[in-house]
C-alpha cells in the first residue's frame, strides 16, 4: 500500500510546529531543572553562546516557527526576521559593555553578559572604535533592526509611531473624560441628539450607514461606532456652488488604518527550473542559425527572462537594415516553433534588436508581490499605481498623477478588468478615504459592482448608462469650482491648495484626488457619443491641475470610440492583446498588440515615451478583492454625494439634425426656382454634396419638400409665405 505524499501546506505546518516545540524546549531548560540531561545541556549551550541574553533565543526560534506556519514557504527567513537577529545580536554586545575587553571572553565563558557571542562581538569593536565607537555603532545596528523589523523607511515609521502615540493619548483622553464627567455628558448627549435629530448632516450619514447591504443585526452598533470615528467628508451638494471638500484629519484620534500587504493571499514562489537554461541555450542557437540561413550572422549577448516572454538581445552586424530583420518575423516565428515573435528594433536606449518569445508557461505576478517592493512602500504619492513587472522581471510602478490620464484597450480576457482592479486596489493601499475618492462608471454591471459601499467612492457605481454623462457632467462642473477656489487663495494646483488649507481653520478644507473610472467607453460613446467626448475632452486638458484623473478602458479600440480628440488629450496607453493591427494603431498609434499573447500581456505606453514597454500584469484575485473591501468597509461606511447621478446633461440623440446657418437661404432658393434638388444647392449657394444633401435632408424632416422616390423628382409643400409664417 502507498503512502500518500504530503501536500506543501502540511508539511510546513508540521516544520513550524516543530520549531515552535524546540523554542518551548529551550525556554522551559531555562528557567526549569524539570527538564532531563538534555534539557539541562540545551541550557548550558545557550547561557554559553549568550550569557544573559539566551532567553531571547527561544523567542527567535518561537517567531521563526510561527513565520514558517504562517508563511508556508521556504523564503520565510526575509528582512524583518534578519532584523530581529541583528537587534538580539547587538542587545548580546550591549550586554557585555560593562566588563573589561581584555577579559570579555572570560565573563563570556561564565554565562555573563552576552556570553560568547556577545563578547566576540565587544572584542571586536571595542579593540577598533573604542568604548564611544562601540555605542555608536551599537546604536546604529539597533536603528537599523528597528527599520528592518518595521519593513517602512524612517519617515514612515516616525510617522506610524507618532499616529500610536497620539491615538494612545486620545483614548486616554476619552477615557479619563468619560470616566469623570460620565453623567455630565451623558446629560448634554441626550439634549445634542434630541437637538440634531433632524439636521442635515445627520440624514446624510443615516442614508450611507442603513443600507441596503448592511446586515440587519447589527446596523444600529455600527453606525453608531462608524459616526463616531469618522468626520463624513463635506461633499458638495450643490456641484456649482461648494464643491468636494474633506477632513485632512480624523476625528476623535480613530486614525483610518491602511490595509497591509498581508491581508493578501500568500505568494507561493515558483520552483526554479533546470532544464530553463537549457532550453534557453537550444533556442539562442536556433534564432543564430536561422538568421544565419538568411545571409545575417548575429551572436546573442543578452537574454532576459521574463514572466511572460523571453527576448533574446543582438547587435546587427555592419550594413545590415533593420527592417531587413522585422521582415523575416514569419521565419523567425516558424523556425521558434512559437505562437507569436515580437521584434523590437531597436531597443530603446540600446543598440541592439531585441526578439521576444513566448515562454511555454506564464509566471503569474502578484500584486502583493509588488507592493511589498520598496519603490511602492517609498513612494509618497496618493496615487500610486502598480501595474506589473517588464521583461527583465523589474516592477514598473508609476503614478497616476504625472499620467495624467490613462487609455486602457484590449479583446475580451485579455485582462484589461484585472488591471482597473490592480490600479484600483493599489490606490486603497495608499490613501484614505478623505485623500482619494473614486467615481466608478461600470455599463457592464458586473466588473466595478465588488466596491459598492467602501468610503473611497463619492457616489455609488454608476450602472445606468443614461446617466453616465450626468455624473461625467458633474466632474466638469467640480473641475471649474475648484478652479475658482485655487483662483481665491492664489494656488495654482491641489497640492499647493490643500497646504494652505491645512494650515487655517477649520481643517476639513482639504481637496481629495478624484479617480474618474470608465469601464466600458464602448458603450457610452453609442448612447451619448457628443456629451460624453465633450465632458472627456475638457476633462482631460484641463482637470490634471484640479486633482481629477480619467481613467477610460474598452474592449473596441475602434476610432468610433477611441476618437482623434480623445487620444490626442490622453497621452498615457495599455495596450492588451488585440485582434488586428489595425485595432493596435488606435490605440497606441503603432503596431505590436495584435502579437500580445493575452492573460495580462501588456504594453505600456506612459507620457512622453516613444516606444512601449512590454509587461506582465499585476494579478489579483476576486477572493483578494473582497477581504480589501472588507477591511475597509468594516472602518467606516460611505457619505454619498447623490448631486452626482442628479445632474442630467439635455442629451442630444445622434440622429438629431440640427438647424444649418444656411437653412433659410437654401429654402429661398428652392422656392424661387420650384424645383428641389441638391445640384441646385451647390450651385447657387456654392457648397459641397454633404452640405448640400444634408439641407434636402432637414427640409425634409421639417415637411417642406417631399421625401425621396428614386427617379421622380421632390415635390415642394409650402409656399414662400407659408414658409415666412410658420419659421420666422
């Protein structure tokens, strides 16, 4: 009978526990002579090694045991675990400062101090800094564990400790005032809230916390505590006239927690494979020989493996076009046994032709993978953005406030909804709900509908196309109110504005950052193509500055709805796989996206940039997505700005003809000859066909000539003075 393998969950589970066991071990031989002979050796090897400090041992020993449970990966031994053995190694040599170099490892063979340890590390800086060296760098390396334990730069975690400590100092505040005025206020509580029963204020939050959503059990306690912890940001009631303000600060010292990396699924690394090198190897050799076959001797100097494709780098040999090479791709794609071959010549910033193949298997890149990165956890901007790794496996992170927009396309499953929510999670993990609020446009209903009541959104997803130009309507209106404030207090942008501010009273005067999301611009651009490229255009040349950016994807990068004006104020491009060359011009004004190879395959086209960038995109599950939502629904609920989906564009049906300048002048025309045609309009009034046939086409409709019968000639109803009665 075969035993069944275990999985790889269980057997780290069972390595953790057994470390966790060890660490009990050690620390009951420590402070027990209950333990045996090995218990009372496992003690004498530990007072040896580190003197007084071996009751930090089991400590380490229990953390990494926890860390391998938890984990469930062999990369458990990462920064923060390094730093809490540099911080045990430095507090071991603090521990033997007292005693005399010459005889540290004397008291360290007696178990005192920091045992041997310790005192090799004494001997050594004390011998080359001296005493006062030895406690500077002392307390360096502990500044430095400190920092590795925390995984945030200094700013960050003086930052962190400060909001503890005032947190700390309101709840203590709170409770010695609850503590000592505890009927007085309750007095005073019960008069305010028979007061305020009525206000706006309170109407507004009873709205966003009874919602439909919201568990009937328990609405009344959470609304109560949500009330309490959160300041409901000033959102405009009337678009024209106030505009979106918010607090800067939370109330009552109840700091809104960011989420962390870990809420995400872990990442299981990938194994790495042998026979990769080899594979490699066979396929350098087969790209020289083909290209060799053609009359092109080459030799591959680098190769960069990405998650999605490999490219293989050349520098063309003397006299040798480059277009020679882009031309034998079919070849090339043949002799690779390949699916697609993208050639980029050159590459930029090198002088070299760079060949990408796909990879038989894609390697998935996580985004909480990347937002562990130090580039995500240094970056201060609100709106930071990852969107995946490069070909050589280096996270591009970006931000959207230097876009300043972005023009998402790509065919059905080619991951185009994975990055809106990469792009929309990544912003959660940066910014509160009172520094970035998102307006959600989702016609499909079923992509954006998962962040339905978190606090980020101004006003619930927007499902109903009809109304889609109303809430795009509202951002420009909110564009040109805050416009006229920066114009008040001599700013010039949101970030100067909201530093002015947050210096005068009160301080709930800051601006946030509106994140415009349009999931399908397809389907908007069919029911109110005018309205909607109108209030898209002015929002994308002028908004930047006002702190509102567009985020527009379809997947029909058509010029029906990618338009020339529209591309021409949206210099920032993704590119997904798409089905012809044609579709990839649209969207990034040059081919290469029709050979993408799906499944997050992207090209990236930021501001400013030539040529694009080929990435894998960040991946994140629907799983992900909900305990992200979660977390943060669970800290506040959402103050609806309902002016948003209320403010309703007159809409302009595409089929409305609107009235010509030369419209009367064309009628008299007609009616001085008696006949109806469109050669006599170009003739007499000297303008083209279109022109021409459109004004036959509108009189029409206004009932003043005939409709078209093929060869018969139109019939004109009306006189010249039935004419001057009924439109003058």
């Amino acid at each position: 009978m075969l035993i069944k393998p275990l999985g790889e969950d269980l057997k780290f589970e069972i390595y953790g526990l057994a470390v966790i066991t060890l660490a009990i071990l050690a620390l009951a031989s420590l402070i027990s002579p209950l333990t045996g002979t090995l218990g009372q050796a496992l003690k004498q090897g530990l007072v040896l090694i580190a003197g007084k400090g071996g009751y930090f041992v089991p400590v380490l020993i229990f953390l990494l045991g926890l860390k391998i449970m938890r984990e469930k990966s062999q990369a458990c031994l990462n920064s923060r675990f390094f730093g809490f053995s540099l911080l045990f190694l430095t507090i071991l040599i603090f521990l033997h400062l007292p005693y005399p170099s010459d005889k540290a490892f004397l008291f360290g063979q007696e178990g005192k101090g920091g045992g041997l340890l310790g005192a090799a590390g004494f001997y050594v800086l004390q011998k080359g800094f001296g005493l006062a060296g030895s406690r500077i760098i002392l307390g360096a390396l502990g500044f430095i564990s400190l920092l590795l334990i925390a995984g945030m730069p200094t700013g960050q975690l003086g930052q962190d400790i400060l909001n503890r400590l005032v947190s700390i100092w309101h709840r203590g505040g709170h409770f010695l005032s609850n503590f000592l005025f505890e009927e007085v206020v309750g007095e005073e509580t019960k008069e305010k809230g028979s007061e305020n029963k009525n206000s706006p204020l309170t109407a507004l939050g009873a709205r966003s916390v009874f919602s439909k959503n919201a568990p009937a059990g328990d609405r009344e306690p959470k609304s109560a505590s949500r009330e309490k912890q959160y300041l409901p940001p000033n959102l405009s009631q009337n678009p024209g006239a106030k505009g979106v303000k918010t607090a800067c600060a939370l109330a009552n010292g109840q700091p809104y927690r960011l989420p962390a990396p870990e809420i995400l699924a872990s990442i299981v690394q990938p194994k790495s494979n042998a026979a990769l090198d080899k594979e490699i190897s066979e396929k350098t050799r087969v790209l020289e020989d083909t290209l060799n076959n053609f009359g092109i001797t080459i030799k591959v100097n680098r190769v960069n493996v990405g998650p999605t494709v490999t490219r293989y780098e050349f520098q063309p040999p003397p006299g040798v076009k480059v277009s020679r090479i882009v031309g034998l791709a079919d070849d090339i794609t043949l002799a690779m046994a390949a699916s697609r071959v993208r050639i980029e010549a050159p590459i930029p910033g090198k002088a070299a032709v760079g060949i990408e193949i796909p990879n038989r298997e894609i390697s998935s890149v996580y985004l909480r993978e990347l937002i562990e990165t130090k580039e995500f956890a240094s970056s201060s901007s609100r709106l930071t953005v990852v969107l995946g790794r490069d070909i050589a496996g280096t996270p591009i992170i970006t931000d959207l406030s230097k876009m300043p927009h972005l023009l998402i396309a790509g065919a059905t499953g080619a991951g185009k909804s994975v990055c809106i929510n990469t792009l929309i999670s990544s912003i959660l993990f940066k910014a509160t709900p009172d520094e970035v609020k998102f307006l959600l446009i989702d016609p499909k209903m079923v992509e954006l509908t998962i962040y339905s009541d978190i606090p980020h959104l101004i006003s619930p997803v927007v499902t109903n196309v009809k109304k889609t130009a109303g809430a795009l309507h509202w951002a420009v209106k909110e564009m040109e109110h805050r416009y006229e404030l920066f114009a008040a207090c001599g700013a010039k942008d949101i970030t100067r504005y909201n530093e002015i501010m947050c210096k005068l009273p009160p301080e709930n005067q800051c601006l946030p950052f509106i994140v415009v999301i349009i999931d399908e611009l397809a389907d908007l651009m069919m029911i109110a193509p005018n309205e909607v490229e109108d209030a898209i255009c002015r929002l994308a040349q002028m908004a930047r500055a006002a702190g509102i950016h567009l985020v527009l994807a379809t997947q029909r990068p058509s010029v029906d709805v990618i338009t020339g004006l529209i591309k021409a104020n949206i210099p920032s491009r993704i590119s997904f796989a798409v089905t012809s060359q044609m579709d990839s011009r649209t969207i990034l004004d040059m081919g290469g996206a029709e050979k993408l190879v799906g499944k997050g395959d992207m090209l990236f086209l930021p501001i400013g940039a030539s040529k694009p960038v080929r990435l894998q995109g960040a991946f994140l599950t629907d799983k992900d997505i909900t305990t992200l939502t979660n977390f943060i629904k669970e800290q506040m609920s959402p103050v609806f700005n309902e002016e948003v989906t209320l403010v309703q564009p007159e809409l302009k049906n595409n089929n409305e003809k609107q009235d010509d300048e030369l419209f009367p002048q064309a009628v008299n025309v007609l009616l001085e000859n008696g006949n109806a045609s469109v050669s006599l309009l170009q003739r007499r009034l000297r303008i083209g066909y279109s022109r021409a046939a459109r004004l036959i086409d509108l009189m029409e409709d206004k009932g003043i000539v005939s409709t078209y019968e093929g060869n018969k000639p139109r019939t004109i109803l009306v006189n010249k003075e039935q004419f001057n009665q009924k439109y003058h």
